[in-house]
C-alpha cells in the first residue's frame, strides 16, 4: 500500500485521511505578523499543513525589466516581476521563525524551494518533512533530481503539463530510489473554470504510475476538491489568505477563513459519506426496516386447519415478520392455530 509518513503521526496514502494544505504561498506579503496569523488561522480551520515558498528574487529572474499583470483589490496591477517577487522574501531568522512557530502550535509546515540553494538553505535550517515542487518546474529534471536525491517525501504539482512530461518527473525520482511521491493533480489557470479542471485525469495519473494522487486546486469555492477526493485525491492543497482584499497577485482567488473551514468540513464529511464496498443496511436501517417493510398478515380471522389462500392474506406494516416474497411458500399451507385478523402469518403457524 502506498503511503507516506509525516510528523504529527500523520500519514498520506491510501487507508488515511486526506492531507489538506492551506497554500499560503506568497500571501503574508513578505510580513512575518501576518504569516503567523495565518498560521494561526489555517490551524483553526482544521488543515494538516500550511505551505509555504521560498526564493531568492534575483536567483529565478533573469530579465529586470520583465512586468506581471495581475488583478488585486478589484482593479488591474502592473509591476515588475522582480520588484514583487522581493516583496516577498524573508530571511533565514524569518523562516526559523516561521518553521518553530509552526512547531509551536503543532502544524505540520512545509516549503516550495524555487532553486537547490533554497532548498539546501531550508533543509541547513529546518527538518523539512516534505519537499513541494510546483508545476513550473515539472520539466526541470536535474532540480527534481536534485530534491529527490534528500530522500525527502516530494509532493509535485503536473499544471501544464503532457502524460510524457509527468512519466519524465516520475521517473527521474525513482530513479534516485525516492519513492516517497505524490502527484498533484493542477490546472495553472486563476482561477481554473469548470470545463478545465478535468478530474479524470487524476485517475490517469494514478492508474499510469502507481502513484499517491492528489488536488492542487485552483477554483473557487469547493465543489471541485470534494470531486476529487471522491475520487481518491489523498492531497488537496487551496490558495488561502486571511482577506481576498489584501495587495498581491492571489489574495483575490484564495480562500478566505470561512471558506477554508467549510472546506476542511465538506471533505471530512465526504470521506465518512464514502463509506465501504459492502452492500448492506447501517444499524439504523436495520431499525428502521422494522417499521417501515411490510411482512404477511391475516386478512381476516383464520380458523385453524382452514385452507391458506390469497385472499386470506395481506402485506401491511410492520416489518418484524416474513417479507411478501414467501407469499408463494405459503399458499396452499393450513393454519395450525386460530390467527387473528392483520395477526403476522409465520412458518411455524401452518403447516
């Protein structure tokens, strides 16, 4: 069987719980008061896990002059990529920081290094439980490489990504005997619509490399996650942020305190909605069938050694006798004893 071991006696796999992961992602805005009270939050709502990234600005962008064009605060921003990216950087006492505040409270805490230094810099600092590997750097083979080779759980996200490019990142970590892998499920667009998110290919994924499969949803609101770990997703991770107004380019799409509660809530209850292969009554229906199927009656007084016929018989509640399917065993049959009208007809009153 599949399945993973993290700290907090939490495992991801097949037989557990799914792993839900608050992404914060790049939503504290660079502010570690900000980052903790997401954390704070995040735990609140019941994740498993809050997801950071960690960058150097000047490491990953290459052209100065590149802009992003992203929606904030309902209106259009334009700014440059590097300008932003740095906003967001913390230093290593920050993330020290961050990793033992997240020990504090008893969440599990885990990063998205954009290069090897980050994640050689993460690992000098933290016990990094998981290693996540975003779906732009799906086809970066030697960093995957790389990452697998710290026998680390991985958690890769496949957005944009062709089958073969996902057998590629597969297989280029197993390759280091790293067979600790989830495969995220993503679609890179935000917000991800309908007619794009395509589950199924969740399904694939899994069938195609026996894999730990999961979600990495880009949607608003949460039917989608519930789809998927009906499913079998045993990893949702959601955008989260403690308020859609906030500056930055994913406050507007992520999930607000609310929003995540109910999600961590509709999955929970999804998961226990899912139940086993058996096909059977619960305890309570067993009660209920009592009341609610009929069983074989008397139709009128019966006198005993009188002739058992249809019209002597009638089906009516309650359910504590013999189902109208013995009818046919029964017809013909003579009653042993005087029964009484709507009285349950039972094998041993006939003979």
């Amino acid at each position: 069987m599949n399945e993973i071991k993290l700290p907090n006696n939490r495992y991801i796999g097949e037989g557990h719980p799914c792993f839900i992961v608050a992404e914060i992602g790049i939503n504290h805005n660079g502010d570690i008061k900000l980052a903790k009270n997401m954390i704070d939050v995040a735990k609140e709502c019941g994740v498993d896990a809050v997801k950071f990234q960690t960058f150097k600005a000047e490491e990953f962008i290459s052209d100065d002059s590149e802009t992003y064009t992203y929606k904030s605060q309902g209106r259009e921003i334009t700014e440059s990529v590097m300008e932003m990216f740095k906003r967001y950087e913390f230093f290593e006492e920050e993330w020290k920081e961050i990793f033992n505040y997240c020990q504090d409270v008893n969440i599990i805490c885990f990063s998205t290094p954009q290069n090897p230094s980050d994640l050689d810099f993460l690992l000098k600092i933290v016990n990094l439980p998981v290693i996540k590997v975003g779906s732009d750097d799906l086809t970066n083979l030697d960093l995957l490489k790389y990452y697998a080779s710290k026998n680390k759980p991985m958690i890769i996200s496949a957005g944009m990504a062709f089958i073969s490019e996902i057998e590629d990142a597969v297989n280029i970590i197993r390759e280091t005997n790293n067979n600790n892998l989830v495969v995220l499920h993503c679609v890179s667009s935000y917000p991800t619509e309908a007619e794009e998110i395509n589950l199924r290919k969740m399904l694939t994924i899994r069938r195609a490399f026996d894999v730990i499969v999961g979600f990495s949803d880009h949607t608003i609101g949460a039917t989608a996650a519930l789809a998927a770990v009906a499913l079998g997703a045993k990893v949702i991770e959601k955008h989260f942020t403690i308020d859609k107004n906030l500056p930055g380019p994913d406050h507007w799409f992520s999930s607000e305190p609310k929003e995540l509660s109910q999600l961590v809530h509709a999955i929970r209850y999804t998961e226990k909605s899912m139940g086993e292969y058996v096909v059977k009554p619960t305890l309570k229906e067993m009660e209920m069938r009592k009341i609610a199927r009929r069983s074989i009656v008397a139709s009128r007084d019966i006198k005993k050694g009188e002739l058992i016929t249809i019209e002597t018989l009638r089906v009516k509640r309650p359910g504590t006798g013999l189902a109208p399917k013995f009818i046919k065993y029964i017809l013909t049959k003579k009653a042993k004893i005087d029964i009484k009208k709507n009285e349950l007809i039972t094998f041993d009153k006939i003979c």
